[in-house]
C-alpha cells in the first residue's frame, strides 16, 4: 500500500467543480486582490468562528506580525511563548526586535505549561504567545487569568487548530486576537499562502485591517508603518468553497483520530491526549516512540509516510543562539522533540488504510 499523507489531490477532486467555478469567476473579473471573494471569506468566518471580526492576510506568519504590530510590540519588549512549535511563533517576535521568552511544555498536551509562565514575567513583559499545537487549544482560562493579573496582552497562535474549540469556543475567539493558517497541509487550506487574524476589539480590527494594506487610512494616505499583508482573491474564493464542507471535514478528522488511537493504544506508543472541554482540528496526529528513526526508516519501507513536528526546539536553534538558551533548560521539550512523530492524518483515510498504518506501526 502507498499511503498519502494528506491527500491534498483527492480532496481537491471532491470538491473541482466547485473550486474550478470559484477560480474562473475571479479570473473572469480580473479582481485578483481584495476582490468581493476576500470581504465574503471574511464575513463566513466570523459566523463560524463567532469572533467579532476577521481579517484576511497574507499567511499566519504574517497574521502574527499583524496581530503584534497592532499591539504596538516594540524593540526590547518581551513576550513568553513555547519552544516547541514552528519557528513563525517566535521568528515573528524577534523579528520585531522584541525578545522571545520560553517556558517549557505540557508533558501530555505539549502546549505551554501555564504553571511556569508566572516565573519568567518582568517589567518588560508585554503579551503571552500560546500556541494550540497539532489542532488543541492551549490552557486559556489559567493563561488569560494570568494575562488579566498582569495586564498583559494574549495572542493565539492558531494555525495549526482552526475549527478546534476551547468550552464550547473556538480559540479563534479567545484571548486579545487570534490568528490562523490556510497554508494548503493546514486542516482548512488554500493553495498557496494564507492566513487571517481574529479580535472582538474593534480598535485592533481596524488597525489591523490598516496595517495590512501599507498602514493605509485612505489611498495613500498611511497612518502607521505596515505591511502588504493582503489575502489574493483566488485564495479567498478556494477556502470560500471548502469552507462550507470543513465542519463535515473536521467530524471526519476526529473519526481518523478515534480509529487511530483505538488501534494503538496499549502497544507502548504513546498517543495524543486531549483535555476535556477542548476539541482538536487534528492538524497532526502525532505520537512519541523511544527508537523514531528506525520506526520511521521502517514504515516509509511499507509505503507509509510520516512526519516529525519538530525535531529540535527554538531554544537549541542557531538563529536564537543569541538568547543564551543552554540543552536541559526546558527538558520536556527537548525529550518530545526527540521522540515524536506524526502519523499521515487527513479527512479521507479509509479504515483498511488506518488499519495498515497501524499494524505496521
């Protein structure tokens, strides 16, 4: 058997006629930036995320750097976050000039561990990052409680979760703005770059919505300094249409899942955990075993590919060397980082599939 690991071609044979439909229109206008297509995404996502407002950019690195610059995050700010997730949670920071905090995981979430965040506030502390990793909104009430006490500001890397749901709310609708990803691998994907930030603030809304466009507060007229962070049109009208199928999508994200860990557990692998009140988007179905390489060498010999998100912390990255991070400062990190590994996980893997991958897991 050769499996597919997310099976992007398949999906996009779903849903053609649609999407062909979608494309043509827009070509057809030849509005190809902020087009109709981009205020009618915009406006779906709010109903299905229930947030305020939602603003359409570029990618999730970018709805990062929209979200901080609205916060007005300056140079020599600092703002805690994880060390184990993709390097954009704190490239965008230090981008900014502003400092990268970390605080080692949850040893079964392997999100942020909010019983060490207290500890590394200073006076220079200006927003907490949590990131909900592989599709599982992070501890929000214990961070917000936190934040609240020393007015800080949240912001909710969400690219890998959209459509996950933190009692009974997405966690595109939790802490000061949330952000996502609709790079084409995310489970709710374009194709090409894409992503969008969230708020209920309509302050920050409209600075963001601002900045996006060259801090533009009417043609060439630039209130702040910001970026070209527009979402292209065709991307918008490619997640329009897949966005009306994506609570059918997530439903069978959550199948996959279930049948995986059915299948797996008690074979000495150590499976995702998922808090109660909390719903995964199951971007990543990622489990840890002690011997990864050779497993991995093993399965891509049956045709089963994988993956590791991630294999080394951003405290042990070179490009952060400068933060003085040392090995051992955040063990759980570094022990997930050497032992996980995800399995191929999309909508549409069929039982005999999930069954192979499992016994020859």
């Amino acid at each position: 058997m050769n499996i597919d690991f997310a099976k992007l071609q398949y999906q996009y044979q779903l849903y053609k006629i649609e999407i062909d439909e979608a494309i043509h229109a827009v070509l057809d206008k030849s509005n190809y930036i902020m087009g109709e297509e981009t205020t009618q995404l915009e406006s779906s996502l709010q109903e299905f995320t229930g947030a305020k407002h939602a603003i359409t950019c570029s990618s999730g690195t970018d709805a990062l750097l929209l979200a901080m610059m609205a916060l007005d995050i300056q140079p020599g700010d600092e703002i805690i976050t994880t060390p184990f997730t993709f390097i954009a949670t704190a490239e965008t920071i230090a981008f900014l000039k502003a400092k990268p905090v970390f605080v080692d995981i949850d040893v079964r979430t392997y999100n942020i561990d909010p019983s060490k965040i207290e500890e590394k506030i200073t006076d220079k502390t200006k927003a907490i990052i949590p990131v909900s990793l592989y599709g599982q909104p992070a501890d929000m009430d214990t961070i917000q409680a936190i934040a609240d006490r020393h007015n800080l500001k949240v912001i909710i890397d969400g690219a890998q979760s959209f459509g996950s749901t933190y009692k009974g709310k997405t966690d595109s609708n939790l802490g000061d703005v949330s952000t996502t990803s609709f790079f084409p691998a995310k489970p709710l994907g374009c194709f090409g770059d894409g992503g969008a930030v969230f708020t209920n603030d309509d302050a920050l809304a409209a600075k963001m919505k601002s900045l996006r466009v060259h801090g533009q507060s009417k043609r060439y007229h630039h209130q702040y300094i910001g970026m070209g962070g527009r979402m292209d049109t065709i991307q918008a009208a490619v997640l329009n249409v897949k966005l009306k199928h994506y609570e059918k999508d997530l439903a069978l994200r959550q199948e996959v899942a279930e049948k995986y860990s059915k299948a797996l557990e008690g074979k000495g692998i150590v499976l995702p955990f998922i808090e109660k009140d909390v719903t995964s988007a199951w971007a990543q179905y990622s489990v840890r075993v002690q011997n990864r390489d050779a497993v991995q060498s093993k399965l891509k010999g049956e045709g089963i590919p994988t993956a590791v998100h991630y294999p080394m912390p951003l405290h042990l990255q070179e490009c952060f060397k400068y933060l003085g991070y040392q090995k051992e400062d955040f063990p759980v990190a570094e022990q997930v980082s050497n032992e996980i590994m995800s399995l191929p996980m999309n909508p549409y893997l069929t039982d005999e599939e999930i069954g192979y991958i499992s016994s020859s897991l």
